[in-house]
C-alpha cells in the first residue's frame, strides 16, 4: 500500500528533523550559559535551527484544499416537469350497470336501479409531470365544488354529493398484481354509470378542477401544461376544443382503447380486481373455439343459456403452496370457473353470428380482455372473421 508507506517516512523524516533542531537548541543554550553569546555564535546556532525547520517543512507533503474542488453534479431524484402532457380519457366499458353488484345484490353505482345505464371509463393521467394533476383528484374536486358552489345552485356542493348525483364509482389501482394483468400502480378512475349526458357533465367538471387548481395552488406550481381529450368510440358524445375552460386543449375522437394513454384494462374494474377474460382459439380456416373465465360469475346466466360447457378448476392439493402469484393478498388461490365454446364454423353466417352475440349483446357489452392464442391464415375465413372482431369496441384484442 502506498499511503501507510508515505506516512511512515514521513514519520522517520520528522524524528531525524527534531534531533537536529533539539542539537541545535542544546548548543546555543550553552553558549549563552557561558557567556558566550557572540553574535556570530548565536547566528550559527540559530541558522542550524532554521534549516532544521525548513527541513521539516519540505518533508511534509502539500495537502490539497478541500474547499479547492468542485462538488460532482447530483442527479435530480425526479426530472418530471409541471409542464409535461396530461391526458382525459373516456370510454364505454359496459351497458348494463346493475351488473357491479355488492355482496348484498345491490348495484355499486348510487342511484342506479334500473336495466340499460352504461358505463363510461374516466380516467385522468399526468405521468410525466411533477407535480401531477391526478394526485389527490377527489379531494381537488371538493375544494373546488366547495368554492365554487353558490346557495340553490343545481352543481353538487361537494364530491361525495357529485358521486350520488352522477353516479360514479372511483377506484385507485395499487400494487397488487393478480392473474399478470397490464394493471399501472396508483392510477386513479372514476366510473360512471348513466347515459352519455351524465358522463359529459362529469368530464366538464374535470375540466373546472384543472382550471381551479392551476389557479389557486401555488405550492407547488403547476405549469402550463397541454390537456390531450382522448375519446373512444361508441361513448355516445362528442367534445370541442371551445368547450373546456382551460385554454391548452387538444381532443381527439373515436379512438381505439388501445391506443389510448389508459386502456380499460389497466386500472381496476368498479366491483374486485378482474375483468371477463376470453382465450380465443383459431381451430382451422374456418372453424374457432372460445374459452370464458374470469369475471363470468356476472354472466353465468347468459353462458349457461348459450349452452356453453362450464368446468371449474380443482383445488389444489393440500402440499401445495396456496400463495402462489395467483394468490390474493396472501390468500388461498381463487379458482377458476370456465366456460367453453366448442368449435363454430364462423364461414357459416348464422355461426357466426352466434359468436359475435355472445362476445356483445350476451355479456351487455363488456369489456373483455380478448387474448389471441393462436393465428389465422390469410384469406381463410377465420382471419376476417378475427379482425371483424378486432373493430369492436368492447374487445380489447390481443396476442396472449
């Protein structure tokens, strides 16, 4: 090692250094005990002494200043801007809103009591920015109906009054992952069940809380960010520009669910954390065959009528590990319930019909995380059947 080496000859190089000085300081105190204390005496002595120290000195390494170097250049723990993109979507995810049930059979959605009130997705993301619009969108829409309501007025005074006036379920997905679902940590949704002018009403008063927030929280400032409206097909209403309140907006219509910034399927349904799953299997050119699981409790009915096949998973042995990835909070593993459809020739019209109904009208239209397990030859009567599929709204079609 160099150092512990440095340092132990600077250590000899001292003791040496000291006897010399101690020589020196010895001899002219003895000159001056006897008197002799000549100037030219005293000066030899004394310039022993001083070699001796200038000695010492030039031994002793030259030590850097600390306060000479520059500090190296931290990196940013976040580099998001306030000014960074947000984006409000909006979809169509069911017709039938009695469909959420809770544990007691009563619709999740306050003030829904009758068939035929769709559901729309609302969702607002602002993932590069710091800070986020999106945090704490609940409470920012308090503060801003609390503000903003005047006496006899017909807007919902606070946030709990707007979710029974709208009827919206919201939900915040966290980090719990089941069943390897595309689910994005902390994304918060509201769900609204009604017709399409309610779910309008609920994306104009998103609009209000953007503009009240900008303009009252300074700590921390938000920056002049762009609002991107992305809508999806088949929503039942349309926004312009000269609609919103806040000034940087750009809205596009009829959109794809996945191509937008948040897709139905990544935050958590209004009822548990699972939607209707479908693995879709092409048999040969023209025939294909449908395995239902998932959420099928809430269409156990139309799947039975249809005549599909039902089967459930069996438990598994009690050696097994029961908190496996599919476990739930630690929980035993949920099993599954699956339905399948046996092979339809979808070449014939009526078959194919019957597939298409039970993808839409059976299950009210709900989003179904429609899984690919295996391809089509081109120009086969299966492949144009599986990209009809594909224009359809509530399936979210992909390769598994």
């Amino acid at each position: 090692m160099v150092l512990p080496y440095l340092f132990r000859l600077q250590a000899s190089c001292v003791k040496v250094i000291s006897r010399s000085a101690a020589a020196a300081y010895r001899k002219l105190k003895q000159l001056r005990a006897m008197g002799k204390t000549k100037y030219t005496a005293v000066t030899k002595a004394s310039s022993v002494v001083a070699a001796a120290q200038q000695e010492r000195s030039e031994a002793m390494p030259e030590v850097p200043k600390a306060s000479t170097f520059a500090s190296s250049p931290k990196k940013r723990a976040n580099q998001r801007t306030p000014d960074a993109a947000a984006y409000l979507c909006v979809a169509k995810v069911c017709s039938d809103a009695t469909l959420y049930k809770d544990d007691m059979g009563i619709c999740l959605f306050p003030g829904i009591t009758s068939v035929n009130q769709n559901v729309f997705l609302v969702t607002l993301s602002h993932p590069n920015a710091y800070p986020q619009m999106d945090f704490k969108i609940a409470e920012k829409i308090d503060a801003m109906l609390k503000a903003n309501n005047a006496g006899g007025s017909s807007v919902p005074c606070n946030w709990i009054e707007m979710m029974e006036k709208l009827h919206i379920v919201a939900v915040n997905t966290g980090t719990f992952v089941p069943y390897n679902l595309p689910y994005k940590n902390w994304q918060r949704a509201f769900y609204v069940a009604g017709d399409a002018t309610v779910c309008q009403n609920f994306v104009m008063e998103i609009d209000n809380c953007i503009v009240y927030t900008v303009e009252h929280h300074d700590k921390p400032k938000f920056g002049a960010f762009p609002l991107k409206v992305q809508m999806g097909v088949n929503v039942g209403f349309q926004v312009a520009k000269e609609d919103f309140d806040y000034p940087l907006v750009e809205v596009t219509h009829d959109m794809s669910p996945w191509d937008m910034a948040v897709t139905p399927l990544q935050v958590y349904p209004p009822s548990g954390v699972r939607p209707l799953v479908l693995h879709f299997e092409v048999v040969n050119a023209n025939e294909v065959a449908m395995t239902f699981f998932g959420d099928t409790y809430r269409h156990r009915s139309a799947l039975d009528y249809a005549g599909l096949e039902k089967s459930r998973e069996e438990p598994p042995a009690a050696s097994e590990d029961q908190t496996d990835n599919g476990s739930q909070f630690g929980r035993a593993k949920k099993l599954e319930t699956f339905y399948m459809m046996a092979c339809k020739d979808v070449s014939v019209a009526t078959e194919a019909a019957f597939v298409k109904n039970l993808l839409t009208v059976a299950v009210e239209n709900v989003v179904i995380d429609f899984r690919l397990t295996s391809t089509a030859d081109e120009g086969t009567a299966s492949c144009a059947f599986i990209e009809s599929l594909k224009t359809i709204p509530s399936l979210l079609v992909h390769e598994a």
